[in-house]
C-alpha cells in the first residue's frame, strides 16, 4: 500500500520548509503569493490532504460533530440524518457518528468526547442527566433533536407534537369521521408522549370520545398486527390516527389486505413524519409532516451561535407540522 503524503514531502518537492507548508495551508497566515502557489502545486502532485486530527491537536479545534443517534431502522431518522450531514458538510463541519442501539448513551458518549468536537448533537427520545453533565464539564455545547424540554441546559429542536395532532384530529372531522382510534408507538419517549397528549386534548376540545387506544413499536409490522385486531373488533373505526407513518402504511396494508376495507370511505388513516415511502403510489398515506431540512437547517444555526456566543441562553425551537394531504384521509 502506497504511503499517505505528509506535509514534509510536499516541502521538500516544493524547495521549502515544513513549516511554510502549514501556514500557506492556513488563510489567516500571510505567504508569498508566489510561494502558496507552489505549495499548492506540489500537494497536488503528490495528492496531498491535510491531516485534521493532527492540526487539531496543534490548534485544539476541529471541525467534528458528534451526532449521536439510536436505531438507524426508523425511516424517519434515516431521512433526517441525510439531511442533517448534508447541512453539516455545507457548513464544513463533519459528523462523528455514535450509534447507540441498545448501548449506554452515556458511555458512547463518553467515548466520543474524547475526541476534540466541537459540539454534541443528540437524536434520542430522551435525554439522561448524566449526558448533560459530561457535556457541561467539558465546555460541549448539546443541541438535542426531538425533545423540547425547558429545564435542561442544552438547545433542543422539535417538531410541535401536540399541533400535529390536532391537525390529524380536525382533518378526521372535516372528512366526517366521528369513531376515531390512536395507534402510539413507545411510550417512554417523548414523540410518543406528546402526540399522544395532542391527540387526547383535541377529541376532548371536539368533544369526541376516543374509539380505541392502542400501541405498537413505531415499525411497520406493528401497525400491521396492531391495526388488524382494531379493525376485526365489531365496533371498529371510521378514522385512525397513527404517531407515525410506519405504523401508520401498517395499518393501511391490514385496511386492504385482510379487511378489504375502502381507503377512505370505509377507514381514513392519518400518519406522522412524511418518510418518502409514505408518499409512494402504492401507499398515498395522507400525514403531517415532521420537515427534516428545517430541523437541520436550525441544528446548524444554533451550532454557529454556541460558536459565536457560549453564554447565549438555551433555545428551544418548535418546527411547525404541516398537513399533507393524499389518498387515506
């Protein structure tokens, strides 16, 4: 295997020192215009690339992010993580990916600290204390994505749960369904808490009762069990709202494959997030909408003000849902 070019063989090819190749390699630093340009030349040549890791250890700044997320099976958070690298390497800035699947956060976490990054940006359903601690003991600004939690000393953005699901409810009564069911996903994270509380304040605002409660995981497949015991039972619904697309498309399947139900006549079906498959002909599931380039796009913003301004206040940052309107409702 060839060896990697160091900034010693680019001095040497260029007839000068190690040390003017680091700083024609730094804008801030003045080198004869002349002189860059051979610099430049010779890296060319000879294919070289700045080593990051080790101008960080010399400047103690990088351009790492640690993103941490949990299973990367939601198509949600795969949608979104697309995103959010694409806004990061817009902004220069590269992404230091910890999963933390069944895992410690905290230990991953831990781990990925030890490296000099700029900034932790957490995709979970909740937030553990001691992740916070480590991140304030070293000066690491935390951004968390889908949680919105006031007491916490980190910047959060979230989608507003509770809006998107009245949204669902009023969109239910305007097509004129009255025996409305849920179908939550894990009930220890916060989506889940939240829409679903959304969801209960709505029907009782419209002064509906609630049909049928039920919960799957979030997956397809529990949709797809979860909603065939709904739709079997006598009493069954004339609406459905899903706290997610998943289960949501799940539903759906059941709806047509077992029952042969008509989409929307005989059950109109409601999700949440807009994953791209929700949109697919075969599917059409009507939704609202968890936009991922906006939450990426103020991930970002609040990453160059940790920057600019440490001191600056913690923000939390409410994303407004959108109703996207197709076939199941």
């Amino acid at each position: 295997m060839q060896k990697r070019p160091t900034a010693a063989d680019v001095a040497k090819l260029a007839g000068v020192s190690r040390a003017t190749v680091s700083r024609a390699f730094s804008p801030s630093e003045y080198v004869a215009e002349e002189t860059r340009a051979k610099i430049k030349e010779a890296a060319e040549a000879l294919g070289f690339k700045r080593n990051a890791l080790a101008r960080a250890l010399i400047t103690q700044e990088t351009d790492l992010v640690a993103v941490v997320s949990g299973k990367m099976t939601s198509m949600y958070d795969a949608h979104l993580f697309n995103a959010l690298t694409h806004k990061l390497q817009e902004n220069q800035k590269w992404g230091l990916l910890v999963h933390a699947d069944e895992q410690d956060v905290g230990v991953l976490l831990g781990e990925a600290l030890s490296y000099p990054v700029q900034a932790v940006i957490l995709r979970s359903g909740n937030v553990e204390g001691g992740t916070i601690e480590q991140c304030k003991s070293l000066g690491v600004p935390l951004i968390v994505i889908g949680m919105a939690d006031v007491d916490i000393a980190a910047d959060f953005v979230c989608i507003d749960n509770q809006l998107g699901a009245r949204m669902a409810v009023e969109r239910l009564m305007k097509i004129g369904k009255r025996r409305i069911a849920y179908i939550g996903g894990d009930k220890r994270l916060y989506s889940e808490i939240a829409r679903q509380e959304g969801f209960r304040k709505a029907m009782n605002e419209f002064q509906l009762d609630i049909l049928d409660v039920q919960f799957g995981d979030f997956t397809f497949e529990s949709g797809f069990e979860v909603g065939s015991k709904m739709l079997a039972s006598p009493n069954r619904p004339d609406g459905v709202f899903c706290a997610n697309d998943a289960m949501a498309v799940g539903l759906l399947a059941a709806a047509q494959q077992i029952t042969g139900l008509s989409i929307p006549d005989d059950l109109a079906i409601i999700g949440f997030d807009d994953i791209p498959m929700a949109s697919w002909p075969c599917f059409q599931v009507t939704t609202i909408r968890n936009p991922v380039m906006p939450t990426a796009e103020e991930v970002v913003r609040l990453l160059a003000l940790r920057q600019s301004t440490p001191e600056a206040p913690s923000q939390v940052v409410q994303i407004n849902p959108e109703l996207v309107l197709r076939n199941s409702a």
